[in-house]
C-alpha cells in the first residue's frame, strides 16, 4: 500500500522523447572535507561518551566502597561483641561461635 498519493514525475522533452537522469554531481572539495571531519567528530564523540561511561563507573564505585566498607565493619563488630557476650554469660561453646547454614 503506498501511503504516497502523487503521481510520478516523468521528464519528456517537447518531441515526447524520455530525458536520461541526470549524471550524479561530482563531490567538492570542501564536500570531502566536510564528510572527513565530521566522520572524525563522530569518533571524537564516541570516544568521549565512553570515557563519560568509564568515569560514572569509577565515580559510583568511589562511593559505594565506603558504604560496604562501613556496614562490613558494623557488620563484623557486632559479630564480635555478641560472640565476647555470649562467652562471658558461659552461653558460647567451648570451641568459639559456629555459624549454621540453613538449606531449603
């Protein structure tokens, strides 16, 4: 279905003979030019853009180490002070604290 409703265009001369198309134009200088540097500016872009991507990477790692760090540290010391807790009550087996996995 063609969603174009004009009517094509048919180039005749006045003798009712078909006219050839017309030969492609030939690039200018400045044309090449243009296309070589936009070309290199698309790879400057390109380029940038994943540096931007590699610098918000090492940006959000920058700030969530701290936070693990941190909660590792809190994690870790409540460990400790439950494990020096329950060996002073005599509720900690003789061997130090065993930790137990349950599988389901």
């Amino acid at each position: 279905m063609e969603t174009n409703n004009r009517p094509p265009v048919i180039d005749m001369t006045p003798e009712g003979e078909f006219r050839d198309a017309a030969p492609p134009r030939r690039a200018s200088t400045l044309d090449r030019v243009l296309a070589r540097v936009g070309g290199v500016a698309m790879l400057v872009a390109v380029g940038a853009g994943a540096l931007l991507l590699a610098g918000l990477a090492v940006l959000a790692i920058s700030v969530l180490l701290p936070v693990v760090l941190i909660a590792g540290l809190i994690g870790g010391v409540s460990l400790w002070w439950r494990i020096r807790r329950a060996q002073r009550n005599g509720t900690a087996p003789a061997q130090g604290a065993r930790f137990v996995f349950i599988r389901r």
